[in-house]
C-alpha cells in the first residue's frame, strides 16, 4: 500500500510542480548579454553600443602617431585619451596609447593597457598579437623574463607574420 | 607713509642769511643737514622704486583659476539630439544669429544647427573657430559639415563650458587682453577722455594739474581730476583709496618711476587690464577685457564704438555710472565720451548722431560669480591640493579642464530632487528632511562626469557624495563572491547553502543567527542567484568559507583603502563607506578588472596656456577579467530576476544593465549602485541623523537612478565572452548540466574549467528534490 501511495503522490507531486512557482523563476527568457561569436549583434535596435566609424578619430591617431615620432609623447597620450573617450571599445586606440607609455619606459602602464586592448580585441587577432608581443616587450624590459615567455607564447599562438 | 622732504625754499633763504655772518660754519652745516636730507630721499626713492617695479613686474596681477566641463565633441554619429546640442550652445554663451558670421553664435534651421565655433586653445592642441552645419536624424547627428564649401568635417571640439572660477583672497576678476587685441579706437579715445598727454609725459602733467585745480576752486568742488593714466595706474595698485597730499606724491613719484623704467605700451596695457570698472556680488571687475564681458557678453574687439564708449566713461566711477543701475546717467556720460570722439576725429557726425540715439545695450547679468556645481567642484579642488598650495590655485590664473559633463550633472541634480520629494509624499516622511548624493562616472576611462552631495544642489555645505560615510549592506556581497569566484574553486552554478546557520560571536555569549530579508530560508540555491537575490545567509556561509581575509584583499583590490575590521558581519555590509568609495569599488567590477582612480581632472595649464599638469588615464588589472564577466553576469542577473528587476518595467526597451542594491538595518540607508556599458552611477538616499528612511535601496535609491538612467543616453550592457570562458546550460536545482530545451534550464558563463561535469536530464531536478523529501 505504501508503495502506491507513494507513487501516486509522486504522480501528483509532479503534475504541481509543473506549474509550481517555487522553483527559481527562469521562465522569463534569460536575456542574451553575453556576446559569445565575437561578432557584433545586438539583442535589441535600440541602446546597441555607438557605430564606431574609424574616420572620426583616424585624424586623431594620425596626429598622435606623429607626437609620439617627434619626441612629444605626452601630448600623443592627451590626444589618444581624447580619442579613446570617443570610441572607449576601439582595441587600436588602447594598443596606441599603450605604445606611448612604452616610449616613455612607462613599462606596467604598457602592459596594462595592452591587457585593456585585448578585453576589445575579440574579433582582432592582429591587434591582439600586436598586444601581446608589446607585452613581451615591457615585461622583458621590467626583468620579468617568465612573464615574457608567457606573453610571446600567447603572441606565436596567434600566429606568426 | 609721510614724505621726509623740507622745503628747500626755506633753507636756502636761511644759507644766504648766515653767510654774510659765519660763512664757514654756513657750508658744514648744509654739509650736515642737507646730505643726510637726500641720502634719506634717495634712499625712499630707492624703496618706491622697488615697490613700483615688483607690483608691475612680479605677480602682476592676481587672476583666478579658471575650472571648465568636459568640452562636446561633434561627430557624424553621435547620439546627440538637437535640443541638446541647443542647450549646451546656451551654456556656453553663444548668442542667436541669423547669418553666423561671428565667432560665438548660432542659428537654429529645420533638422540642424549653423554654427560658428569660438577658438580655444586646449591642454593637447588649439581648436580654431569653424563655420558648421549640423544636421540631425532620429538618432542623432547625422552629419557636420563646413557652411560654406560643404565640405565633411570629421569631429569637431566645441569650447569648454566655464562652470567656476576659484577666487584670489581680494575676490579680483580679469580678463587679459593684449594690446595688440585692443581696438585702436578705444585706446585713442582712452588717452582723448583721460589723459590727452599721455604719450609725451613723464608720469605727471602739471598742466592738466592747474587747470583741474583752477576748475575746482572755481567750482568750489572736485569737478576735474589732474591724474594721468600712469597715476590712474599706480593708484589701482594700492587698493585704499585714501586721499591724502602724502599719498598724492606718493603717486606722482611713483608715476615717474614707472614711466622711466617702462615704455608707454606696457603701461597702457597694464592699465588696460587693471583698471576698476564693476562690482558683481563679491567679485570685483577689473579690466576692460573682462568689463567687456560682464557688460555686453562679448569680447572686446567685437564692440562696437558707443559700447567702446561706454567702457570707457565708466573710469570716471564705475558704481556713479553702473549702466544697469543708473542708465541715464551712464547713457549721459556714454555721449560725452562720443563727443569727445568726435571734436577728437576719430569717429564722423553721422555717427555721433547715431550713437547718441543707440541704447546702451548692456546684457543681462550671467551669473559666473556663483558655483552652479559645487560639490563637484569640492571633489575638483580637493584632488588639486594634493599637487598646489591654496595660493597658487587662486590666484596664479590656472586654467583647470575637468571631466564634468553638463547634461548629465543637471539630469542627475533633477532625479535626485524630483524622487526625493516624490518618496516624501509616498511614504509620508516630514518635507526636507531626506537627502541623498549621486556620483556619475565614465565606465572605461573612470573620469568622474557628475557629484551631487545635497538635495539643495546649490549648497556649498556637506558634500554627502564625499565625505556621508554610511553602511553599505548588501552592496558588499559583489566583493564575497569574487572573492569565491577568485580560488577557482566556484562557478556561478556552485550551489551554497541558504539554509539556518547560527554562528558563535567572539566575547559573546549569544550566537549570531543572520537571516534573509523575507525571512525564509531557500535552501541549496546557485551562487549566481544567492547574488541576485541577495541572500544573506548564503552569503556568509560563503564569506566564512572563502575567508574573511581573501574578502578584505578583494575590496582592497577593487580600490577602498578605508581600514575595516574583520568581522563576520562585515559580510552584510555593516562596513561603512562614502558614495564615492563605493563608486571606486563598483568601477573596478564594470571595468573588467581594471583598476584606474576615478578623477575629475584632466589638465592643468598655466595662465600662458603651458601644460602644468596632466592627470593621465593609468589602468592596472587587479581582477581576473573572467572573474569580472562572471560578476558582472550575475549583477546583470539582479536586474532581470534579483532585488532590482523592476528596472525592466522603468528603463527605456533594450537598456540591458547590471547593479546591486543596498538596504541597511532599519532601513537607515538606501543605496544603489549601477552601471550600463559606458556610465556607472551610485546612489544613496537617507538622513542625515541616522533615522530610518522607511524604504529599500530598490524602492528608494534604484528609483532615483533609473530616473537618470532614462534620461541619459546609456548604452546597453554587452558582456564580450573572453578566452578561456565557455558558456554552458545549468539545472539551476542541482547545479549540474543539463540540456539547452530544458524547461528550467539557464545558460551561464565559466571559466574553462569549471563547467560542472555532471549531467542530469530535465526535470531530474524535481526528482532529486523529491528524494530528498522523503
């Protein structure tokens, strides 16, 4: 007997469970934030993150690669700053400003900023490699010969050119 | 200061008489006396001499720092609506005008602004002044060209909003001008009204002294002065104004010794730029530069000649003759300064006749005396102390650029004023009594873009934003999790125990029993809802598995210094910070891990327009980023099904968010701290006498910031999965994967690695929890 019982209530159990609100609520679909094929969909028309149009600071990193050739490094990192407040996801501005702080033998903040490139630079494995040998660079230049290995192996893994 | 000079006159009378007597005697005793008389007016000449060249030379002239808003930038593409772009045009003082053929105005056309931008130079470069055409679309600007040719123009920098000005202790207000920048017209007419010998005295005209003597006995009063622009000039150095024959002579030699060490150019120039002429409140108008602002908004070089005119019959007396308190008299002694143009050529009868009927045309008052953004501006000077002494702030004429953003700041000031009286209504609190501050911050760049420290925005009082050092509750629990998330020992799908828990307290004989807001337990739940939901005892289990020490190294991280003592109930929060330490905490999350400082500066540049100073963007990766992404996923969680998802009903459709809200015991507190891709913003609502608020951080500080949040420009949240992430599908029940058709299954974010590796089928989860029933 305690056997049917048993099952029945399971029956029945389950018949309310399956209208049962006790569970944690995921019946609202979970909205899809997580940008996982690096490509560049939004969930929705409106609110997606600004048009990046390259033109509006190519001006802009034009001149800051120029300061930064003629000894004026710290005018080319005012400027890239700027330039980077316009577009903050655009991966090329990041490396830029990070191979400023290079010239200026400011090796963490190079490195630190090569690292913030990278957050943007999914769908660029140029820049990224382009990153990670900056890294290698730096992290050699701080006598941090381990940390460059591991930087020039995340560089050959992006393959070589 | 008494001039020690006899009358020469006298002594010589007395020489010649006792020559005839004792003439040896005679020659030692104007040996004795007169040598010692003249080395001791040499020596006074010697000492005015100093005195004049350092007042002219040395820190000629106490300016003010200058603060500035974060300049607007123009681009095809910008989300910027037309009224928006109208606004900021209004704050910068452009002026309404059909043809836009000066610097500083602009004209409103069907779906676009003609603009004439104002040069300006900046820390990184000069913008020149540019003719435009912006057009606009639904979404915003939809192209800037130039006027003329047409021709696409790739961005454009508007000229900086002036929000403040930090006065020198004499509260002094100036505008250099050059006298290469100041119309020939108003230097002539200067020298035809004031001193009509300038150019060829010595200092002094004894000519223009007589007769202003002779005029004055005749009339029985001061009706003419004798003063050249040289004495006008020494007399403005010296702020008394007492008038004493000592201090008369004073000037004369000091006007001789200014003329033989200078040339009349410079004291021109210099008188141009010193010279009284107004009174704003406290702060006093000095130069023509700058009167030519206070009076008619505009440069100097762009007045026209009865403006001129006017700026120059104000010498006489400037409060007498104040063009806006007393008119008649200021339009009576304009005119006479235009027939003095006239008798002088330097303007024709045609337009003498004209000038005369012109109204003055002096604009409204614009209040740069007073602060709009005070409390931003305390964080501004506050963050400046650290490098210049009080001195050298206010008076050394720097130039600072800060990052405020004007539109938010007012939209932040508005939610916050508008929601506090409408929670006063609602819960039926005494009027006035409330308060909160907002801090609004850039999520890449940390520039602070907006500080609101009192519901009376204007009060230059406590500054709440910095210095309300309040319990933050649950705003703490982000830190817990990381902190787990951190030994790569928890995923989001990690089930914790939400169920009793009594602990021991150290010195104490009763246990500490935490318990959860609606007071239930919730069982096995996973880590990412325990945070959504804000789970209290969950929490702790977890914060006391973790480590109460690996917690504090993760605020730590995340940038609050403040010391905090490590006890267990740390874990809800019952540290204390202020909105801005909280602010520093949550930016660090929204930006992937990256540690940078929030500022409000960027530059400072000497009153030449040097570089001083540069407050550079510094980045340091304190948090794993995939650690970040995980955080950030299940604060976004918060907002869809946690303590916050009312949002989805009050932000805009498709503003996707992430944030945490903060409740403390009692309710004293209401907090909110939230962030979309490209602002973060932190709230806090509550008394300033401890007393219950009687709401919630949802129901009180989240509605404040999803007021702003609506009104702002926010760009949606967008998670990018990094390398070494995965995504995976999770029974929420048994923390175990399952699969993507699953009635109840959730798809989650791990770092590789973590995924759980065992699977169960749907609704196995129900049958697990019923083996556990019975």
């Amino acid at each position: 007997m305690n056997f049917v019982v048993k099952y029945l209530f399971l029956f029945l159990s389950l018949l309310l469970l399956s209208s049962c609100s006790s569970l944690p609520k995921t019946d609202a679909p979970v909205v899809d934030i997580v940008d996982k094929s690096g490509s560049s969909a939004g969930t929705t028309t409106s609110h997606k993150p600004a048009v990046s149009n390259p033109i509006v600071v190519a001006g802009l990193q034009k001149q800051a690669k120029q300061l930064n050739h003629t000894g004026e490094s710290a005018k080319a990192a005012a400027i890239l700053e700027r330039a980077i407040r316009i577009q903050p996801r655009n991966p090329g501005l990041w490396h830029q400003l990070a191979q400023v702080r290079f010239t200026q033998k400011q090796y963490r903040q190079a490195e630190s900023l090569a690292l913030r490139s990278n957050q943007y630079a999914s769908r660029a494995p140029d820049i990224r490699r382009a990153n990670w040998l900056l890294i290698t660079s730096a992290r050699a230049e701080t006598g941090d010969s381990k940390g460059a290995r591991e930087a020039r192996k995340q560089a050959d893994k992006l393959g070589s050119r | 200061m008494a001039a020690k000079k006899k009358k020469t006159p006298v002594k010589r009378t007395r020489a010649k008489r006792s020559r005839r007597k004792k003439p040896k005697k005679r020659s030692k005793l104007l040996f004795y006396i007169l040598l010692p008389l003249l080395l001791v007016l040499v020596g006074y000449i010697v000492y005015l001499d100093f005195v004049i060249r350092d007042r002219f030379e040395g820190n000629r002239w106490e300016i003010p720092a200058r603060v500035y808003a974060s300049p607007v930038e123009l681009y095809a593409g910008l989300a910027l609506q037309k009224k928006e772009l109208l606004a900021e045009l209004k704050r910068l003082n452009y002026r309404n005008k059909w043809a836009v053929d000066e610097a500083g105005t602009y004209s409103s056309r069907t779906g676009a602004v003609l603009l004439n931008t104002r040069a300006f130079r900046f820390w990184d470069g000069s913008e020149n002044t540019k003719r435009l055409r912006v057009s606009f679309d639904a979404s915003g600007i939809s192209s800037v060209e130039t006027l003329k040719s047409k021709q696409p123009v790739s961005l454009v920098r508007l000229d900086p909003v002036h929000i403040a000005s930090i006065y020198p202790r004499h509260n002094e207000d100036r505008i250099l001008v050059q006298l290469k920048d100041i119309p020939d017209l108003i230097q002539k007419t200067l020298i035809e009204v004031e001193d009509r010998k300038f150019k060829s005295h010595h200092g002094i005209d004894f000519v223009a002294i007589m007769r202003a003597l002779y005029s004055n006995i005749k009339a029985g009063k001061t009706v003419q002065g004798g003063s050249t622009l040289t004495q006008q000039l020494v007399k403005n150095y010296f702020l008394t104004s007492e008038r004493s024959i000592s201090r008369k002579l004073n000037e004369a030699m000091m006007a001789g010794l200014l003329e033989f060490h200078y040339s009349k150019d410079d004291i021109l120039e210099s008188y141009f730029n010193e010279v009284y002429l107004g009174q704003d409140g406290k702060r006093s108008i000095n130069g023509f530069g700058l009167a030519s602002h206070f009076y008619f908004g505009r440069s100097l070089k762009y007045l026209k000649s009865h403006q001129l005119a006017l700026l120059v019959g104000l010498v006489k007396g400037p409060s007498y003759y104040d063009p806006r308190r007393h008119p008649k008299r200021a339009t009576s002694r304009r005119n006479l300064v235009l027939d003095v143009m006239l008798e002088r050529g330097l303007i024709s009868k045609e337009e003498n006749t004209q000038f005369k009927r012109s109204p003055l045309g002096v604009s409204k008052v614009h209040k740069a005396g007073v602060t709009a953004y005070p409390a931003f501006l305390d964080l501004v000077k506050r963050q400046l102390r650290r490098d210049y002494r009080d001195e050298d702030l206010s008076s050394a004429g720097l130039r600072i650029f800060t990052t405020l953003k004007s539109d938010v700041q007012i939209k932040a000031e508005k939610a916050l004023t508008s929601k506090l009286k409408a929670l006063e209504q609602g819960y039926r609190l005494p009027k006035g009594r409330l308060q909160g501050a907002v801090i609004v911050s850039d999520v890449n760049n940390a520039e602070v873009v907006a500080v609101v420290g009192d519901r009376q925005t204007r009060f230059t009082g406590f500054n709440r934003a910095l210095d309300a050092v309040r319990a933050i509750g649950s705003l703490i629990k982000p830190a817990v999790y990381l902190a787990a998330l951190k030994t790569g020992k928890y995923s989001l799908a990690t089930l914790i125990n939400d169920d009793f828990l009594e602990m021991d307290q150290p010195g104490k004989d009763e246990k500490w029993t935490p318990d959860n807001y609606d007071k239930l337990f919730h069982g096995q739940v996973p880590l990412y809802l325990a945070l959504a939901h804000s789970y209290n005892i969950a929490t702790v289990r977890l914060g006391m598995e973790v480590g109460l020490s690996e917690v504090l190294d993760v605020l730590s991280d995340l940038g609050v210094h403040r010391p905090i003592k490590e006890y267990p109930s740390m874990l809800l929060g019952t540290l204390a910070l202020s909105p801005l330490e909280v602010a520093q905490m949550y930016q660090t999350l929204a930006n992937a891990g990256f540690y940078s400082p929030l500022r409000s500066i960027r530059a400072v540049l000497d009153v030449k327009g040097e570089p001083l100073s540069r407050y550079p963007l510094s980045v340091s990766q304190v948090i794993d980023s995939r650690d970040s992404l995980l955080i950030n996923y299940a604060l976004h969680q918060v907002t869809q099904d946690g303590t916050a998802q009312q949002l989805g009903s009050i932000l805009p459709e498709g503003l996707q968010v992430a944030g945490k809200t903060g409740t403390t015991d009692k309710l004293r507190d209401s907090w909110f701290a939230g962030y979309s891709q490209d602002y973060l913003s932190v709230v806090w609502l509550g008394h300033d006498d401890d007393k219950p608020t009687k709401f919630t951080g949802s129901s009180g500080a989240m509605q404040v910031w999803a007021s702003l949040f609506n009104s702002i420009n926010a760009q949606s949240l967008q998670l990018d999965l990094l390398e070494d992430m995965e995504m995976a599908w999770i029974d929420p029940i048994t923390g175990n994967k399952t699969e993507e058709h699953c009635e109840n299954a959730v798809e989650l974010p791990f770092k590789s690695g973590t995924v759980p590796e065992q699977e169960t089928g749907c609704n196995a989860g129900v049958i697990d929890w019923l083996n556990r029933m019975f």
